[in-house]
C-alpha cells in the first residue's frame, strides 16, 4: 500500500483515459465505500453520487461535458449531486437513521436534531445548495485520495452543463443538481500529461 | 500503512482532543505536503492555509468558535481561507509558475493562461468565493484522509465566525476569508464520541 504522499502524488488529472481498461467491481465498491466514509457537515451527507458506466449515457453526458473524452473513455463516472434543499423531515430521517445505527432509542439524540435544525433551516435556498456542494467537495476529495491509493485514475472535472446533467440522469425530480463529476478509470500511455510535473505552490507560499 | 478504508473508519470528528499531545513538525510537514498536492480546478489552488499553534491566538479563535474546546485543545489548528478574488494577474504568475515548474517557456503555456481567464475573469464575485471555497474542500477532504492514514486526529469544523477569523489571523488585507477548519492532534481518552458507531447512508442510499 503506498502512503497517501505517494498516492496524492501518483495521481493527475487524467486527460485520456485506456478506453479498453475499467476499473473492476470490487474496486469500484471501494471507492464507494470510501466516498460514503466521508466527512461533512454534521455528518447530514447532503449529496448523492450516481456512476454511470452504461456506453449510451456515458456518450450523452459527453456531449454536456462539451465533448471531453474522458466522460466516454473512462468506464466509470462518478457524479457527485448535491441536495437542492435542507428540509426538517431529511434531519428527522437522518436522526432515526443514526439512532438505528448506533443502537439508542432516538429520544436521546432528538435535542440533536432540533440543534441541526435550528442552525440550517433558517438559512436560504442559496445558501444550502453552495453549503452542500461543499460538503460533495469533500467527499470528491476523498474519492481522488482513494483512487490514489489504488493505482485507479480520476480526472476531477467541473467543465460541464449542469443543466444537460440534471436532466439526462433526472436528478432535478429527485431533489438534487449535478456539482462535480471524476471519470474513473486507467490512463492510456498516449496520455502526455502523465509525465508533466505536478504544479502546486510552494509551501512557504501556500501555508501563510 | 493502513488502507485507505481503514484510515477513513479510524477517523472521526474528534470532540475532545488530548491537550498534552501535538503532532510532531515531522506529521505536521506531511499533512501540508498532502493538502499540498490536494487537486483544485486548474490547478489554481484558490485558497491559503494557516497552521496555527500559538496559544494565545488558538484562545481568541476559541472565543470566535463557540468556546468549542477543540480549537484550544488541539496542538494545530488547519485554517483554511478561500482567495476573495480571481484576477488576471494571479492567473498570469500561475502561468509562470507552471512554465518554471515544468521548465518549459512561458508562451507554450499563455494559451492555457488565457483560456483559464475566459472560463473565469467574466464571473462575478460571488461566484468566485462560492467557488474558491469548494477549491478548499477538496483540500479538507485530502487533509482528513492523509491524517486519517497517520493516526492523527482531526475536527473538520464550520462553527465558527468567519468574520472574526478574519479580523484575528488579519486575512482580509491579504484577499482571503476563512471558510472551514480543523483542529489537529490526537483524541483524548475521555472523548466517548470515539466509541460511537460511524453514521452513515447505506450505499444503497447514497448511490443512486
């Protein structure tokens, strides 16, 4: 296993992706299991991710992706949707939810939930669709991290429609908007930026 | 080395750090190179980080965090701050940066530069913060997996007044606001929440 400076430094935005190469299933549940590990916000995960491998999708998405290849050449795109909305019955299941998995009844931690409720559903639709995509952020870091580890490339990309997103997956219906997508997959050897060196300020200029 | 996956599960949101016990400059310096290497969009790195472990400076961020314990406690406080801007000129030093990092002549690249100005200059300022901010997510999200992978102990952390932030770490005449933090070290014993059970959507949920 490489350490996570070896990992982080292994991968790059991939610009083309070995369209004859994806990732296997069991690699692909671990980068699920590791996004669904990820930090947010009172731990409320206010996204979801779709990863699409289907050929016909993946082509359509290309095309709101202003024809990048990666969107078609890699087997796997995840794509990270953030929640539309914060709503007082989402925290009321989210509550239920955590009482179930750490086994107390759920009048213990009921305070909790009135504590998130009264912090974010005071606050407007703007602000809790920026907050959420933010946490989505987070969690598309520790897909890159993931991937890192596993060898497994990504290409992190916000170049696309997420209009042409939302309504060829139909995520608008479900509450949500596409904020991010990673193509996963492998590099391809005729894929130049592989050998670029990495650009990244220095640290006595990045750390104040 | 533990697996990514096992980083992730060791990690938690820490509540109650160990006051006696900092991370080592050694750990420090790794968790800054792996938000170093942390991937934002075209790579511009739109945010800066402070690492603060002064006392008397992590008691007034204290004051401004909800006299949230954690903000004292830990050895290091991560404070990430997004960039209040994007300007012509910052993407221009990028450019060269970039050419002397990869070592090659400037006007290869200016194409890039210019390219990156139009997807950019012409959004407003809004925009650009919302923006630089979820730059800096990624960045947390990288922070608290390499930390997760050292056995070190993070909080990732909204709560907390920005504007306050601002105004002791003297970010805003530098063109920067705080935006998230975390407070790094190691949990105390006493801190139960490390016991509790990791709350999260079943996959089945979180994946579409």
């Amino acid at each position: 296993m490489p350490t996570i400076i070896e990992a982080l430094q292994y991968r790059y935005a991939t610009k083309k992706f070995d369209a004859n190469r994806a990732a296997t299933d069991a690699q692909i549940s671990e980068l699920k299991q590791a996004v669904q590990l990820s930090a947010s916000s009172f731990g409320l995960q206010p996204y979801r991710i779709l990863v699409v491998s289907n050929p016909a999708i993946k082509k359509d998405l290309r095309a709101a992706a202003y024809d990048q290849s990666q969107v078609s050449d890699a087997g796997h795109i995840f794509i990270f949707a953030a929640k539309t909305s914060m709503s007082a019955e989402y925290i009321d299941d989210f509550i239920k939810m955590t009482a179930t998995q750490r086994d107390i009844p759920v009048d213990v931690i009921e305070g909790y939930g009135e504590y998130i409720k009264g912090s974010v559903l005071s606050k407007d639709e703007e602000f809790i669709v920026a907050w959420n995509k933010r946490q989505a952020y987070i969690a598309l870091g520790t897909l890159l991290a993931a991937a890192g580890e596993l060898k497994i490339d990504t290409c992190p990309m916000e170049g696309f429609e997420p209009a042409k997103f939302d309504e060829i997956l139909g995520l608008k219906e479900k509450g949500l908007t596409a904020c991010v997508i990673a193509p996963v997959g492998f590099r391809s050897e005729e894929d130049n930026s592989q050998h670029y060196a990495k650009v990244r300020y220095p640290l006595g200029e990045l750390f104040l």
